[in-house]
C-alpha cells in the first residue's frame, strides 16, 4: 500500500489543507507500457481465461493519458507504445493458441455518450440504440453486436473500426478529448471434457473501458453542447465514484441504477 500525501489550497483564502490518498501501486511518470501492462494487467487477463469477468479501466481528468494508456499503438506486433487493450488481446490469442482445447473469441464495442448506449461495430448510417434490459440472468445489453474473430489481426480491425466512430472533441484541457466512454468487450469461450468426462464450457468476459475525462466546465471552456457532455460526463463518473465507495464499505445499498456506465 502507497500512501501519497497533497497540500492544497483553499479558493478565497491563504489556507492550505493536505489530504493522503492511500493506492495498491504507484508507478513513476516513466514507466514503461510494458511495465505496467506486467505488473497491474497480466494477472487480470489470466482470470478471465480462468472463465471469471473482469473489468479494467482508466479513470482520471481529461488529458491525463488515460486513452493512451488503454489502446496506445495497435498492431500486430507488439511495440514499445501498444496500450492494454492490444497486449490483453495478444495474451490471450498466446494462451489460446497454445492449447488443445476447441475455443471461440467474441468481441463488442460500445459507446455512452449523453447516457445513451451506441454500438460502435454496427455498420450503415442507421445505427440503433442499444437498450439495457433485465432478464433472470440479471442485467443485458439488448441490440448489441457480437463479432467472431480467430485471431488478434481481427480483433484489431475491429477496434479501429470503431474506434474511428467514437466522439472526441478539442477543450481548452485536450486537444483530442474523449467526450464519451468506450467499453470494448472480450468474450472467451473455452470448451473442456472433466476427468470424469463431462463437457464444461469455460465462458470469461474482459470489460475494457475507457472513460471520458472528468473535468472542470469552465477551466476546459465547454459551452452549450460542450457543457452538456461535460456535465452527463461527470454525473455518470460521480456515480461510478459512488457504487465503488458503496462497494468497498459494504453499504447495503449499491447505487447502480443511478448511470448507464454503472448498470451492466
């Protein structure tokens, strides 16, 4: 545990007043992606492969780096710059490719932007809304698209394909601002027989998020639409804030209902 300490001021005063901010992991402003991929990230991947559902996600004020830290260089070969997202999906097609076991990949890419859920996979300029419904099986995304890959140059295609549809928008604070949260979804079925010779199947979900900056409306000069953004942004991160506080705490009541970012 990292306990980190800030001094701050106080608006319309000369006082200062310091607060210490406890972390799992501190990494230095000159970590390296590949560091931080294998010290934070590889364990997780292994869990979904291990058939649970995992999320990660890169939380902070715009301009931060949060999107270069998620997606960085995508390719098929791994360089120095590749993000999570393209070093999960080259661990798990390494795994995969290494086993006897008869296997399918799926994957989705979803946008919320103003609380409303886009598909950024669906192709045509008729794109429909993706409606979050509930069933016995708990919470569902209605509308979503699901596409097969067998191998990363697939799933890599697919994420550029709709990463170029995702909004952005330049602020005061960033040239290039994410003005919407990205999930994009790793589906991994693996197909087993039990040394008593059952056939179980294996399903783990990989939940990448990256979501928009949480910002200061006047500082990064958002007006009008801008603003609006600005605001559903910040609304959906403080309800985020909220169900993981709730979390932590074991509170009896969960606040997931209170944004689309926190319901599936």
């Amino acid at each position: 545990m990292k306990a980190v300490t800030l001094t701050q001021s106080v608006p319309g005063s000369k006082q200062q007043t310091t607060r210490t901010y406890h972390f799992d992991k501190v990494f230095p402003h000159d970590t390296t992606q590949e560091k931080l991929y294998a010290s934070a990230i590889s364990s997780i991947v292994e869990e979904v492969l291990e058939g649970f559902n995992c999320t990660i996600f890169a939380y902070g004020q715009t301009g931060t780096g949060k999107t270069h830290t998620m997606t960085g260089d995508i390719g098929d070969e791994l360089s120095p710059g590749a993000g999570v997202i393209p070093r999960a999906i080259h661990q798990i097609f390494a795994y995969l490719d290494g086993i006897a076991s008869e296997y399918s990949v799926k994957c989705s890419y979803l946008e919320l932007y103003n609380e409303e859920i886009t598909d950024l996979l669906t192709v045509g300029a008729d794109v429909p809304k993706v409606r979050i419904m509930e069933d016995r099986s708990g919470v569902v995304l209605a509308g979503i698209e699901e596409s097969i890959v067998k191998n990363s140059h697939e799933i890599f295609a697919l994420l550029e394909q709709g990463s170029a549809k995702r909004r952005t928008a330049e602020t005061l604070l960033n040239k290039q601002s994410s003005r919407s949260h990205s999930v994009f979804i790793v589906t991994v079925s693996v197909r087993e027989v039990t040394p008593e010779g059952d056939e179980v199947i294996r399903v783990g979900k990989l939940y990448l998020v990256d979501l928009a900056g949480s910002e200061n409306i006047t500082r990064s000069g958002a007006v009008e639409q801008r603003a609006k953004e600005a605001g559903n942004i910040n609304k959906s991160l403080l309800t985020l804030g909220r169900v993981i506080t709730a979390l932590v705490e074991g509170q009896g009541h969960v606040p997931y209902r209170d944004s689309k970012l926190t319901r599936h």
